[in-house]
C-alpha cells in the first residue's frame, strides 16, 4: 500500500484511477453506505482505486470480493467517468479529489451473501434510480441500462 503521507501528495496533485461496479442480482443493484470521505454517508457503487499492474477487469473483481465479499463475473464495462469531489479522505487535503472511474456491470458468480469491509456501513438492493442519488450515481446507472 501506500503510505498515507505519500498518498496525501498525489491527491493534491494528479487523478486517481479507479473501478466501480454495478452489481446485479435479481434484477436489483446494490449500493453501499460510504464510511469514509469523499461521499461519506452517501449510497455509492463498490469499488475503488486502480493498482499498478491490475487490469481494469481485475480491480473490479478484487474490489466486489474486498468490499463485498462476493466473487464475481464482469458482464460489461459501462464507460469511463470524471469525479470531483470537494471533500477529501485526508482533511490536510483542501482541494477536494479528482477520480476517474471505469465502471462495470457484474453479477455474482455463487453464493449472494454480502460481507462489508470498513469502507461502507450499511448497504441496500435497489431497483430504481432514486432522486436522492449522487449525479455520478445517477449517471451511471442510467448509462448501465440496468433497470426498464
């Protein structure tokens, strides 16, 4: 991993690469609970950051098995998206953080039983695309065709 004050300095400075994924179940998607900034308390998509080396079919599955605890398929890749945030995970950071974030819907390869890590408290089936959404969310869903 790297270390916090490292990591500090290329939030400040560069975007940061990263997967998420649009897991679907029986016609449902799930969103989790964020724990952590940036989009603390807000309901987003499983994912995170790109590792050196990784494809980006790769991250999305040790992503869905890290934050989820659920082997995965990847169906499709869904497109490529900027995100800024004004809020950081560092409160050093005062410039909020620049993402880009390649999404894929996947579907569960075995047993459905959903094993959170710390990044997310809680987290949700939906079957809709609620108003009360983060745009990015919105977008992304709406862009993965999930739901008639």
């Amino acid at each position: 991993m790297i270390p916090n004050d490292l990591y500090v300095r290329i939030l400040e400075r560069i975007p940061v690469c990263c997967v998420d994924v649009v897991l679907i179940h029986r016609g449902k998607v799930l969103l989790v609970c964020r724990n952590e900034n940036p989009a603390k308390n807000q309901w987003w998509l499983p994912g995170g950051r790109l590792l050196k080396g990784e494809t980006f079919v790769e991250a999305a599955k040790r992503k869905a098995k890290q934050e989820l605890g659920l082997d995965v398929e990847v169906d499709r890749k869904i497109g490529s998206y900027e995100v800024m945030f004004n809020e950081a995970p560092f409160p050093e950071i005062k410039s909020g953080i620049h993402e880009v974030a390649v999404c894929f819907v996947v579907r569960p390869s075995g047993d459905v039983s959903i094993s959170l890590d710390e990044t997310s408290g809680k987290y949700r089936w939906v079957d809709r695309i609620d108003e009360g959404l983060h745009r990015y969310v919105k977008q992304v869903l709406v862009d993965a065709s999930v739901f008639s």
